[in-house]
C-alpha cells in the first residue's frame, strides 16, 4: 500500500498518498485488490482496529474517513475530485483527535474543531479526527472520551510525526499566504490579522462600521460576481443594517476567500463565522464554544439568530442572562460533542471592545423577540424606505421594550433614524397622535 | 395558492414572481399583472403622500370568481401584489396585512445589501426562503 499510494516515491506520506492509503486500506479490507484503480470504488471505510485498545475501536472508521475527506480540499485542493464525492458519505462532526505524538507545529491553535463540524450532531463523541491534520493536535480539552493517548497503534504514529513534519512544512507555507483556510469556515490567526489591517485600511477604528458602499468597493476588487458577492453579504451582514461590523466583516472577507479557492458558498452562515463567535474568538481563540455550537444549521440563517446577534458588539456568553436565554432559545442536542471548557474562559476584557452596554443588549434581547416578527409601525417603514437606496446609517441598538416608548416616538417623528425594530406602539396615553396600526 | 411579486416603478417589470402550486402559473401572472393598473389607480386617487402603512395596504384589488387579489404598496413605489385563491377563505385580511408585512421587511434587508441594485430581479436567497416558507403556512 505504501508503495502503490506513493509514499515510498516521495519518501513520506504527505496528505495525498495517506489518503490513497487509507482508501487503498479500505478497499483491501473490502477484497479488492490494493491497485490505484481500487480507490475509485466505492469503499466502506477502512478499520482500523489495532489503534486503541483491543476492545473499543476509538475511531468510528467513519470518522476517519470522513475526516480525511474533510481534510483533502484543505490540504490539497487538487485532490477534490474523488475526496469531494465521499465527503458527503458520512456527515459526523470530527473532533480533533490530536495525538500528542504529533506535535503541534507553530500555527495557531484556531483549528481545534474539525472542519465543517457545523451542521452537524455532536453525538459522536468518540471520534477523532486522525491523520488529516496532525498539525491539528489539540490541546487536551478536546479529547472527547477516554484515552487522549496518541491514537494510532506505532506505526500510525511515525506516519503521523513524519506526516506532521510534511503536513506543518507545508502549512507553514500556506499560513504565510494568510489565505490559506484549513477549516473553511474557520478563521485562522493570520487570516484575522490580515482581516483586521484591511478593516483598519477601510475604517480607523475598529469598534465601528464599514458602510455598504465602502464594502461594496472593496468587495468587488476580488473579482467575484456580483450575486455571489451578494449573497456573501446577505450571509454575513447577520443584522442586515447595510454595514459590517468587525465580525460581519471578517466573515465576509473570510467567506470571498473561501470562494475564491473554490469553495461553494453555504446557504447560511457557518457557525463559526457568526458574529458572536468571531468577537469572541478575537480576544481569544475558543476552542469550544458550546454556546454557538447549539446554533443549528439552519438557524444562522434565520430571523432568531438574527435577533440575536443584533448586538455583535458583546459576545453574548459574557453576560449570563443572555447565555441562558441564548442557549434556551437554541438548545438542541449540539451540546454533547463540544467541550464548553473556554466558554467560561472569556475574559472581561471582552467589554472593552463592545460598543452596546450589556445592558442595553439584555434590554435588547428581551425586546428581539418581538423585533422582526411584528414588524415596525408605518412610520419606521416610511423611514426605512425614504432611507433607500442610500446606505442607511447604521441602525441604533434595539434597546427599547414597551416600557421606554415615550422617547422613541420622539425619535421617529424627528426622522432621524431608519429603527427597524419591530416593537410595538406603546399604550395609548404615551402616544403621541400617530396613526395607530393595526396589528 | 398564492403569489408574490413586487413589481417597481416606473415601468412596473416584476421584480419577483413566485407562485404555489405552479400550475396555472401564467394566469397568475397575467393576473398579477392585470392588477398593477388596478394598484396604480389607487395609488393616484390617494393624492397626499403615502405614509400610513393603512394607505400603503391596498386591500382587496380585485375579487375575481376565483381569486383575490391583495396589494400593497411602499413609499418607494414598489409594489406587492398577492393573489390568493378563494375558496382559502382561513385566509383573514390580518394574515394579508402581516404577510405583506413580512415581504416589506425582506425586501428592506434585500435593498440593505450594497450589492443589490433597486430594480434588479431578487435573487436573495433568504427573500426566497422567507416567501417559501409563508406560502407553506398559507396552503
């Protein structure tokens, strides 16, 4: 197998030929012959048994298999023809089985979480993301069950270390590119440094918005169509304000990046490019936000998380209420996967960088509910539109519940602000005379 | 059984067409577009400007034998137009009013975006999946 797959060529296996030999592994374990051609099969996975200890079989075999195809368009993008059509096989969230054995090599520790792991049930604790990426040992917090221990029987374990020397020499290269995204939608280090200089070349301070018709300039250099910078857009600005914030920026550029190495574009937006998540990612890299991995994959897109990230300045696990109520709101069974070790871990220096007070954003939450589903009062209406096409300034925080109407009907008769939430006239005797809406 | 298109002005070209179930799809659109004039007569009996969302909701156009149809316009002109079939009679004017509520507000998301021109056709996906899913809860 070494052989036939080429690593005795090159004298090491560097991510193509430890793919080639896991699947040439696998079809030998089918019956078929160990012939290049084998790999075209369709193949269960390989087994991988001797790896653990004799009676449990840590890796799920689909989880390695998985992985490896979660790893190839990372690695090589190359390889996308027969990795890409596998990578659909088996949809279970890698963690990172990181052996020790491998040393991490100097690159940052952002790629903890197996890639694409959004999306998808976090019940598989016992998986382990092997070869793929050694260079993607994790620190221990992510060990899900048992034994951290390296994870291949001894062999495994010197293609792992020689693979880790190939596997960093190359990422290392790729890290200088700051483009290089190993997990799609996770952003690395350099990726949001470079990031955050480009915001700082558009926008001196970093607390504040790039408006819609700066981004559109910038956005369009990259060459990408038009409908895809779009929907890139329509991804990314989660508040739908018509400006980028720092997060919503970050993941904007990071999702034209991916695009531009070929990556197709999700229908919505990954967990880890959500706002909350990159601003808390930004003071510290999270391993597992077990908070943001309770977001389903269909809710980034969709109004609630919308609701919720309206305050993309406060990373909402920083206040408990809204932890709380955040995760009641998305609790689902994402939880189990995730070791939630660094969400407490978030510092309060988180603060420093918010723009919206905690409590304004816990006054907003409250309110959120109710902000897209009863949408607004004619006036905000009338304000929104008079307020098109031009870009709208940025929308104030949503800081208003019932109670605090007297001085928002102030603001709308003065027209000064598109406010788009959708919060409901307040009783009457407070009201000064508008047309009442019916609801 | 239901459509939604917003059409804009001056020329009134649809912006967005979209239709349960498909069949028939052409005498919707016909019809749809039949009540433009129908929306445009309104909208210019009305002399002041429109700022009353009661104003902007045009009410029942039209009712046909078989259908009816709902506008609604906003203040930069663009125009819903919804066309529902009769015998939905579940369907109650504040379920008319919310879901046209509902479009205005994707709509204003979709022109929030820098990368939309006004009178484009809408190619959002999330403007898709907001008219899906109303038209599921509607049929």
């Amino acid at each position: 197998i070494t052989e036939v797959c080429g690593a005795k060529r090159v004298g090491y296996f560097g991510p193509a030929q430890f793919y080639i030999a896991l699947k040439l592994i696998a079809a030998a374990q089918s019956g078929f012959p160990v012939r290049i051609e084998s790999i075209k099969n369709e193949l269960p996975l390989p087994q991988f048994m001797a790896l653990k200890n004799d009676s449990e079989v840590r890796y799920g075999p689909p989880a390695e298999l998985h992985g490896v195809k979660f790893q190839v368009p990372h690695a090589t993008l190359e390889k996308n023809s027969y990795k890409r059509t596998d990578e659909e096989d088996k949809q279970e969230p890698k963690s990172p089985p990181m052996s020790p054995i491998c040393s991490p090599p100097a690159s940052p520790s952002t790629y903890q979480r197996i890639p694409l792991s959004y999306g998808y049930g976090n019940s598989r604790s016992g998986l382990e993301q092997q070869h793929g990426a050694p260079y993607e040992v994790r620190h221990s917090t992510h060990q899900q069950d048992g034994p951290s221990s390296g994870n291949y029987g001894a062999k495994p374990a010197v293609a792992c270390s020689t693979l880790n020397r190939s596997l960093s020499a190359e990422r290392e290269q790729q890290d200088s590119s700051a483009h290089y995204v190993d997990d799609p939608w996770r952003i690395t280090e350099e990726q949001r440094d470079y990031y955050i200089n480009q915001f700082r070349s558009l926008q001196p301070d970093l607390n504040s918005f790039i408006s819609g018709s700066v981004a559109k300039n910038f956005f369009t250099k990259s060459k990408l169509p038009i409908p895809e910078l779009s929907h890139i857009w329509e991804l990314s600005d989660v508040d739908c304000d018509g400006a980028l914030t720092l997060p919503e920026f970050c993941a904007a550029f990071h999702l034209v990046v991916a695009r531009k190495n070929g990556y197709q574009l999700p229908e919505t937006l990954p967990e880890t490019l959500l706002p909350e998540y990159l601003q808390a990612a930004s003071l510290k890299p999270i391993r597992d936000c077990a908070l943001f991995d309770s977001y389903s994959e269909s809710l980034p897109g969709s109004q609630q998380t919308r609701d919720f990230s309206r305050t993309e300045k406060v990373s909402a696990e920083e206040v408990p209420d809204n932890s709380a109520l955040l995760q009641d709101a998305k609790k689902d069974d994402k939880q189990a996967l995730k070791v939630n070790v660094a969400l407490k871990m978030i510092p309060k220096e988180f603060q420093h960088l918010t723009v919206k007070t905690a409590a304004q954003e816990s006054n907003a939450l409250k309110a959120r509910p109710r902000s897209r589903s009863y949408s607004s009062t004619s006036i905000e209406d009338a304000m929104k539109k008079g307020e098109e096409p031009p870009t709208p300034p940025p929308r104030p925080q949503k800081s208003h519940s019932r109670a605090s109407s007297l001085d928002l009907n102030k603001i709308f008769q003065q027209n000064t602000q598109a406010v788009r939430s959708g919060w409901l006239p307040p009783p009457p005797p407070a009201l000064p005379p508008r047309p009442s809406v019916s609801q | 059984i239901l459509i939604g298109v917003t059409c804009s002005p001056p020329q009134n070209y649809p912006l967005y067409i979209r239709s349960v179930p498909t069949e028939n799809e052409l005498k919707f659109h016909y019809t749809v577009h039949t009540s433009l004039d129908v929306v445009d007569e309104k909208i210019s009996a009305m002399g002041k400007a429109l700022v009353d969302q009661r104003e902007l909701y045009l009410g029942l156009l039209y009712p046909t034998e078989d259908y009816k149809v709902y506008g609604y316009v906003t203040n930069s002109k663009v125009k819903f137009v919804m066309v529902v079939d009769s015998s939905n009679t579940a369907l109650r004017d504040n379920e008319i009013r919310s879901m046209f509520r509902k479009l205005h507000n994707s709509y204003t998301d979709i022109m929030c975006n820098p990368f939309y021109n006004p009178g484009d056709r809408i190619h959002s996906r999330a403007f898709d999946n907001m008219v899906n899913s109303m038209m599921m809860q509607v049929c």
